[in-house]
C-alpha cells in the first residue's frame, strides 16, 4: 500500500492516459512556481504595501496546479474528503471558505510578531488541515507556505533544492509532522514545534547550497 498521504473525492480526472497527465503536472507545476515567484518579487519591490494573505491568492495558485486537470481548478471542494494514510477528517466542505479565512487571519494579524518560520509552518499545516480542494492540497499548500516565507524574510530565497522540492522529494517527515500538529490541534494546541525545525533544516540546507553554486560559479 502507498505511503503517500493524497486526496479521496469523487474521481474526476481530465486526462485518463498516466503519461499525458504526469507531463501537464510537471508542466503545472513550473507554472505554478513562476506565478509564486513573481507574487514574492512584486510584493518586494512594492515596499510600502504590507503583504496580506488572500483566498485570492491561494485560489490562483491551485489553479496554477491543477488547470487542465481538474475542473475544480481555482475552487474550493464541494463535496466531502478524506486523506490516505492519514487520522484526520477533513471539515465538511460547507465551512471550507471559513476555515480559509480564520488562516488568513491569522497570518496577517501575526505578521509583525511572529517570525517567517512559524507562519509559512502554521499555513503549511492548516492548509492541509483544511483540505480544501478535491485534489492539488499538498502542492498548493507547499507553495502558499513558501511564499509567505519568502516574502517574511524579504527575498526570493536563492538555492535547490527548494523547501517545496526538498518535501516532495521525501514526503515521510512532513506527513509525520502534519499528524503531530493535527493531534495537537485535537486539545486546541497549536503543536508546530516539529514543523518549523523541519523548515529551518530544509531553508538552511537550501540556502547553504545557494551558498555552494555561487562559490562555484567561475563568473
């Protein structure tokens, strides 16, 4: 059985043949990443406006990842879902938007006091708490959190792997983590302890190896 925690709604796939969809996934995926790098860039050069964290915003990147796909690309689920190889239940799709908004929230009350490893931590565990798409919730969770870390930390972080590919390159650790904090939650405990040290590894590794390329680069 797959070790791979993933989405179980009702089966709608636009593309049936395995080969043509792993190609568009890739190419959603690059796409995807593009968009989340000019988000981190404009709000950058825009200096004087403080970030917010929007449906808007996340609704775009899902369906950055998921058009041609799905054709819930860009919108919330509308019907119940359940995570493989997981404890948690999901909140009924009727309170998704709720859920949504009570992380935003709390992102952009928080931005001042609390530091970029926590929040991009908390959003990359509530998204997935929420799950509030029919499919694309981990990608999108993993790129809504870096953007929030980026932009905390005032810059398109610089190295690879990135922390989106370092967790999808090992997903085991992250899932741990996701269940560690969704007990938490179970007695109303914020438990992200585990989860921001596996970011702080992942940023250190990523930006140590930024570190190593332009030690190499003969320019």
């Amino acid at each position: 059985m797959s070790e791979d925690r993933h989405s179980q709604a009702d089966p709608v796939e636009l593309i049936s043949d395995p080969i043509e969809k792993a190609r568009r996934e890739a190419e959603n995926g690059v796409r995807q990443f593009k968009t989340a790098a000019k988000i981190i860039i404009d709000q950058i050069w825009d200096g004087g406006r403080k970030f917010r964290l929007t449906q808007a915003l996340i609704l775009q990147l899902h369906q950055q990842a998921l058009e041609g796909l799905h054709p819930l690309a860009g919108t919330y689920r509308n019907s119940p879902v359940r995570i493989g190889q997981s404890h948690h239940n999901p909140p009924p799709h009727i309170e998704v938007p709720d859920h949504v908004a009570e992380m935003c929230r709390y992102v952009n009350e928080n931005w001042d006091e609390r530091n970029a490893i926590h929040l991009a931590a908390y959003v990359l565990w509530r998204m997935n708490w929420i799950h509030p798409f029919a499919d694309g919730n981990g990608r999108t969770a993993r790129v809504v959190s870096y953007v929030v870390l980026n932009i905390k930390l005032k810059s398109l972080l610089p190295g690879t792997p990135t922390i989106p590919d370092q967790i999808a390159a090992d997903k085991k650790p992250y899932y741990d983590e996701l269940e560690k904090a969704d007990a938490g939650w179970k007695h109303e405990r914020l438990h992200l302890a585990g989860m921001e040290k596996m970011l702080e590894e992942m940023l250190e590794r990523q930006l140590s190896h930024a570190t190593e390329e332009a030690a190499t680069d003969p320019l």
